[in-house]
C-alpha cells in the first residue's frame, strides 16, 4: 500500500497546482516529446528502487526505502531563447523554483501521514532537449532531474 499512497501524493499535488499542468507516473522515454502535453509538467519514473530497511521477527517489513527519480519538464520557446544571453539560467531557475514548490507539497502531505522524505543532495541535473519541430511545436524542452528517497513505516496507510 506504500507504493499507492506515494504516487497519491504526486498525483494530488499536481490536481492542486494552478501550476504544474501533468503528472505521470511512467517512463521517460513515454513522455518525452509528446506535441500534445501540457507543461510544465512532472514525471515520476515507475521504476524506483526499494529496499526493505527493518524486519519484524516474523520477516515482514517495517520499514521500506524507495528511491524515485523525478522530473520536471517546461517548454522553452525560440522567443524564450534569443530574448537575451541570461535566458537559460533564468529558465532554469524558474523552473527549478517551480519543482521545489512541487515537492514540497507532495513531502508536506507525505509527512503528514508518517512518512520521511529526503532528496539526494544535490543530485539532480538541467537539461536541454532540442525536439524535431515542425514549426508548430515547442523546440526545446527544459528539464531539471531529481532523486527523491521516502521512507515508509510499514504502519503508515
């Protein structure tokens, strides 16, 4: 029940943004690219990895460990990109902005139901992924990449 009551949390923070415009709990080579999605918008890779942290003496686990790899994607128009020489790292730090605020409020309602949240430092990245357009589209996707680690207490709903 864990596993549900995590992606629950993504999926209500992106229901309660006025912000964020998708959520997807996936793969990324499923999301990438598609002309017709919303952004900005956050992808959660549906494979983290787990691990049980404490057993009980009859062998079920106490405590299980996930650790996700979480995305979040914006568009980066032409105009965006020749406004000025400062423009990427503007954008990269408003969307960067954008994702702590979202993370936030998924680690706000996690802990809120016994849960512990911690990301993996400074493990993330920027990127810039230049799309095949046909005039009509985005030319440029920003992302920026985090690991999240959540430790769920067997007793937790």
């Amino acid at each position: 029940m864990s596993l549900q009551v995590i992606i629950k949390a993504f999926r209500d923070a992106e229901a309660a943004s006025i912000v964020i415009k998708n959520f997807n709990y996936g793969k990324a080579w499923d999301f990438n690219g598609v002309p017709s999605r919303e952004y900005p918008a956050i992808l959660v890779d549906s494979q983290p990895d787990w691990s049980v942290k404490r057993q009980s003496s009859n062998g079920l686990p106490t405590i299980k460990e996930y650790t996700f790899k979480a995305f979040i994607y914006d568009e980066y128009w032409t105009g965006e990109q020749t406004a000025n020489s400062d423009q990427l790292e503007i954008k990269q730090d408003e969307v960067e902005s954008l994702f702590d605020d979202f993370l936030s409020v998924v680690s706000a309602s996690l802990l809120s139901k016994g849960y512990q949240v911690y990301t993996q430092g400074k493990e993330g990245f920027h990127g810039l992924f230049t799309t095949q357009g046909d005039g009509q589209h985005n030319s440029s996707l920003i992302t920026v990449f985090q690991k999240l680690r959540i430790v769920a207490p067997a007793n937790c709903p």
